[in-house]
C-alpha cells in the first residue's frame, strides 16, 4: 500500500492545491475586505489537506488488510447520513438538522440514545450561537423562523 498511498497523497495534495486557489479567487463581500470572509475556511481546510498530504507522501501507511465489509456497510451509512444533512440544512434549518446529525453520529459512535441526543441539541445551539454572533455568518433557521 505504500505505493498507493503516495499517489493519493501526491492527488490530495493537488486537491488541496486547486482548492486553496480557488477560495482565494471569491469575490471580495460587498462593503469592503473582512477579517473572516467567504474564503476563510476553504483555505484553513485547503491547508490542512495539503499538510495531511504531505505526511501520507513523505510517511505513509504499512501495508494493512482491507476493513471488513461491515465497517464498510457503516462508513456508507455515515456518508449518505452527511448528504442527507448537507440537504437537511435549507429547508428545516441548520439547528434541527445538525441536532439529528450529530445525535445520529454520536449513537452511531455508541453514546446511549439520551447522551447522543443531548449532545446533538447542545452542540447545534452552540455552533449556531458561534456563527451567527460570534463569526457573524448567518445560518438558515428553516423551521424555527417565526
């Protein structure tokens, strides 16, 4: 796998190479240059990617067995949950919607049904506190507008 893992490394960090370029060619908000803009957190995650990438080139991984096909059962049912929350957002707003996320995430990861849905109605108020007045970055409300 070491083979295999450089050439992922050496895409991903290409990847991370385009996406940083692109983040930076937002077009500048209306009012002026601000501190955290559109293209803030394209460019924090376009950093780490490249770094990740340069580890998995320069260290990669000995060679290991493929996981077994109920991990990889689990893995789908992760992402498609992901997509379903990337859709969720808009139209019942990010609170509700990141609240099932990560209390499904959290049971999932084997929290008790309560702990996860205490942590995933916690941590939504949180971050949703966190980006609309902290980062001044509105989030859609969905259902819970008046």
């Amino acid at each position: 796998m070491r083979i295999n893992d450089r050439v992922f490394g050496m895409l991903m960090l290409i990847l991370a190479v385009a996406y940083g370029w692109q983040a930076t060619q937002f077009p500048i908000p209306f009012g002026g240059q601000e501190s955290v803009g559109p293209e803030t957190f394209p460019i924090m995650l376009s950093i780490v990617l490249g770094i990740s990438s340069i580890y998995l080139i320069v260290r990669p991984d000995p060679d290991e067995k493929w996981s077994p096909m109920a991990m990889l059962i689990e893995l789908s049912i992760v992402v498609l949950a992901l997509l379903a929350f990337a859709w969720a957002i808009e139209p019942i707003g990010f609170m509700p919607a990141a609240a099932l996320i990560v209390s499904f995430l959290s049971w999932r990861m084997g929290a008790s049904v309560t702990k996860s849905l205490i942590t995933g109605v916690t941590s939504s108020v949180i971050i949703f506190f966190l980006f609309n007045n902290v980062l001044e970055l509105a989030l859609p409300l969905g259902l819970l507008e008046f």
